[in-house]
C-alpha cells in the first residue's frame, strides 16, 4: 500500500485534483480555506452542481480507476490538499 499527500491550488476554472490510474483509491481531501466553500466533482463541475466541501471540511472518497475528481471555487488560489492511499 503507497500513501501519498499532495497541496493543490484550484480557481474558478474547473482544476484536476487527483487522477485514478489502475486500483481504486481512498482520497482524503480537506477545504484549507478558512473563509469559502469548494465545489467537488467531474471535469464539468462548477460551483452549481458540485459538491460543496465548507471551509476547513473533509470528504473520503474512492475513486476508481480512470476516474478523475476536480474542483471549482469562485476565487482564485483556493488552497486545499488530499492524502491518497492507493492498495
């Protein structure tokens, strides 16, 4: 089992957060902002159909493989990070 953490940036574009290659994967994703709301999903969420992750919240998800999440904010630089555990 590989355990991986990662920052990532997102904006008011939809931007790749994690990308599924062969096994399925436990994503832990965490809102850094203190102050907005993300938006999470697919590579057409926006901040009206995704699903809203409140500031310093956490969501645990499996993505399976070729699956891929994104997120939206209505700022830009919008911190965030995830922990991966891939089998």
């Amino acid at each position: 089992m590989t355990i991986s953490s990662q920052n990532v940036t997102i904006g008011t574009v939809a931007t790749l957060i994690y990308q599924a290659a062969q096994n399925p994967v436990r994503l832990h994703v965490h809102n850094n902002d203190n102050t907005d709301t993300i938006a999470l999903g697919g590579n057409n969420v926006t901040n009206a159909n995704g699903l809203s992750l409140l500031k310093n919240d956490s969501i645990e998800l499996i993505i399976n493989p070729t699956e891929s999440l994104f997120g939206i904010s209505t700022k830009a630089n919008h911190p965030m990070s995830f922990i991966a555990q891939v089998p």
